[in-house]
C-alpha cells in the first residue's frame, strides 16, 4: 500500500483566506520580553476585511506580549489531526472594550453564524472582561499535509 505524500501548495491571497474561513483552531505564537515563542490554542474566524480574529482575556501573556511586540504567527490547524495546515503571520491589534464591543459581534458571527441573542452575547463580552486579538495577515507559508517525501511513499 502506497504511503502518503506529503505536499505543500502555494496559494494567493484569496486561496489563503478561502483556505482559513471554515477552520477555527489555531495555535498563536507570540514573543516573550525575553525572545523566546508564547504558543497559546485558541478559536479564531476571519473578518470581513480579512484579519484573524481572536477572542482571550486581556491578562493573558498572548496579550502582554502583543502589547509590547504587536507581531505574532498562527498555525491553522484542519478539524482533523493528519488535516492540512497552514502558517499565517502579521500585525496583532489588542482591542478593548468598549472598543471591541461590535468586533466581537463580527468574530462571533465568522465562527458561528447568528446568535439568538446579541444583547445577551454583548452583556456576555462585558460581563467577562473580554479583549479581542485582530491579525492583520501579510505573510502565509502554502497549504502543507503531512506524510512520506516523495522518494519513500512507496516503500
């Protein structure tokens, strides 16, 4: 039986971002103060305007590192474990509330679809504190899937 060959495809913008829409498990790499790598899991959509976006408490280290170095790289995980991925990296906005308020709505929306009850979502937002991470994309690896080199999927 033939094994699996590992592939990378690259993609355009509109590639990428068709790629990404439909997949909501990320893991964010953000800089520590002293330069080594925060990977933190987290739900993410996709905006109208094309940014990743995140939901997370402000006290989280994901967001005292994006306060100091608002610079990070994500991983787009497929639902499946052996699924392709792709890498995605760009500028980070924090955004606060009340600021964050109607982006949230937005992020929500992009993950879920409607909610039954967007005063009663809104209210949530306050209630917990939340911040949202906005990722303005600039740089994507190609759509990877795991496997065997080419020259062993035979073996």
């Amino acid at each position: 039986m033939a094994r699996p060959i590992a592939t990378n495809t690259t993609v355009e913008r509109d590639g990428m971002l068709d790629f990404v829409r439909p997949r909501h498990r990320v893991v964010l790499i953000t800089f520590r103060s002293d330069g080594g790598v925060q990977s933190s899991p987290l739900s993410a959509g996709v905006d109208a305007a094309g940014r990743l976006v995140m939901s997370t408490y402000p006290e989280r280290a994901k967001v005292a590192n994006l306060r100091r170095r608002p610079r990070a790289a994500a991983c787009v995980l497929s639902d499946e474990w052996n699924g392709p991925w792709i890498q995605i990296e760009g500028d980070v906005e924090v955004l606060d509330l009340p600021e964050a308020l109607e982006p949230f709505v937005e992020y929500y929306r992009s993950i879920s679809g409607e909610h039954p009850d967007w005063d009663e979502y809104r209210e949530a937002m306050v209630r917990q504190g939340k911040c949202l991470l906005r990722m303005t994309i600039d740089r994507w690896s190609p759509i990877a899937t795991g496997g065997f080199p080419a020259h062993l999927a035979d073996g």
